[in-house]
C-alpha cells in the first residue's frame, strides 16, 4: 500500500477535527477526498504529510512510519497544500533550483517539470507576475520535482481559468497512472472525470469510501413520466427492473428502476403496449453533487 491510514484521531481542544479515519491506498489511484468546509480534510493531509501529529493512530507511506521517520516519508510525498506558499520574489526557475537543492534532485529534470505542468510560456519570470493559475502550476511543479511516489494536492485547481482547469485535470490523469494521488476539491465535475474512488468524511468521521463505478452502480436510475390518462401503481410495478413509484402529481409518476441501463426505451413500450401516450419524459439520474449533498447535509 501507497498510503495506509489506521484509526487517526486529531482533536483541537473542545473539537474532534478527525474520530478514528482508516482507509488505505494503491499505487495507480486517484482519490477525491471530499466534505464539506470543517470536515477535517486538510487537518488529514497535514498528519499525512508530518506536518502535523495525530492524537493517536498511524499513518504509513509507502510502508514508512510519518509519526516515527518524517523526513524519510516526506521523500516519498509530493505535497500542494491548500494556500501554495512560494516565494515571490525568485524568478520561475530560481525556486525550483532551491526546490531541487532541497530534495537533492538533478536540475536536468527542473526542465522537464516545467514541460509538464505547461510553466513554459512564463518560467523567464518572477513568481509574483504569475496569474494565479500559473502561480497553482509552480507549486505543482515544486510537488512533482522529486518524482514522489503518493501525491497529496489540496484544492489544486483554486483560481484556474476553464481552460487551465482541463490542462490540470489531464495532468492529474496522467501521474495518477505510476502514484497515489489524494487531493481535495469542492468542485464534483472534477471528481468525476479524474478520480478513480470517492472518500468522503464529515465531521472528521469517514462516511463513504468507494469507487466512482460502484457509487454510480449503486444509484437508483429515476425516470419522470407524464401519461394522458389515470394508471394504478399496480400496472407500473410490471415494469422491467421496477424498485419503486410516486406520483407527484396528477398522471406525473416518478419510477425509480435497479438498473444503469436507459429505461425510457422500456416505459414507452409499455405505454404503447396499455394504450397510453406519453406527454413528457426526462430522466432524473442523481450525480455525484446531489449524492454528496445528501449525504454531508
């Protein structure tokens, strides 16, 4: 295992920021790790990456202790925290040669960095003339120098344009294949077009830790229909795949199939096949937002 986290617990005074978090991970995942503001997500990837001590548990990377060889560990960790703290003053290029002189890399790769994160355009100038866009790409350049085996990115993509927020996604994607990557955001298209599993925790207690397949496999398909005419509950129950129904209103029924499988195909044979006309239809799928809203509220 990448990451192995046993049963941390984390209070600050009267509050429990994390109550007994366990999960572990692989080389190859990308995990959204989700919740909402206070959750405890930020005070987990602290404790994961040394910066901070749990009150108890034991955080493992790459089969290394955090509590007992933080620096060893921290070898093996890229880390963008939630604010990207650099220094603004030093040129592009500057910073990541101090970067590289920290983890003893070769500056040969400080290049190659630069190709990957797409800094190219502007490695000729001083941090503080970045966009903040630009500026998210320095600090994941700075993450990925020492070619860490788990990635760990706090809000990754805060103050990127439409553009760069594909540009970043793709990045993700891409050293996701050969690293662990964990990273949080509140911005649920993200989650689904990168990530292979879901964490989600509330109130520093873990709710859900499943794959995206799964999380969607699990999830009742809904579909909205309108009839011209009055139909007993009895006659939809003979539907393929039927779980349940309501009618919200009049001849409006909603029909929730166990099935991922378009069924509006289905419940137009069957209006046929009972003499009835369809007068609207829409599917009323549930996504990962609404799942999370459900879920943390």
């Amino acid at each position: 295992m990448s990451i192995k986290v046993s049963s941390i617990s984390k209070n600050y005074k009267a509050q429990k920021a994390l109550d007994t978090v366990s999960f572990s991970a692989e080389k190859g995942q990308i995990i959204g790790f989700l919740g909402p503001n206070g959750a405890g997500k930020s005070t987990m990837m602290k404790i994961l990456t040394g910066y901070i001590t749990p009150d108890s548990g034991e955080v493992l990377i790459d089969d290394i202790n955090v509590l007992k060889q933080p620096l060893l560990a921290q070898q093996r960790i890229g880390y963008l925290p939630e604010h990207n703290p650099l220094y603004s003053e030093m040129y592009v290029k500057e910073y990541l040669q101090f970067c590289a002189a920290i983890y003893k890399v070769d500056k040969k790769q400080i290049t190659a960095c630069i190709e990957k994160v797409g800094l190219l355009p502007e490695a000729h100038k001083k941090i503080h003339q970045l966009s903040k866009g630009y500026q998210q790409r320095v600090g994941l350049a700075a993450a990925i120098l020492h070619d860490p085996k788990v990635l760990i990115l706090d809000e990754p993509t805060t103050g990127l344009d439409p553009n760069q927020l594909v540009e970043i996604r793709a990045l993700i994607k891409v050293l996701g294949k050969n690293k662990t990557v964990l990273f949080s955001t509140h911005i649920m298209q993200e989650v689904e077009a990168i990530c292979d599993r879901v964490i989600i925790i509330k109130k520093g207690k873990l709710l859900v830790d499943k794959n995206i397949d799964t999380l969607k496999e699990n999830n009742l398909q809904t579909i909205e229909v309108a009839f011209n005419l009055e139909i007993e509950q009895k006659l939809l129950e003979k539907l393929q795949n039927f779980a349940s129904c309501e009618e919200v209103s009049k001849n409006t029924w909603h029909i929730s199939f166990n099935t991922s499988d378009d069924m509006r195909t289905k419940v137009f044979d069957f209006a046929q096949e009972n003499s009835l006309k369809i007068v609207a239809l829409k599917t009323l799928n549930k996504n990962l937002e609404t799942l999370f809203r459900e879920i943390t509220i």
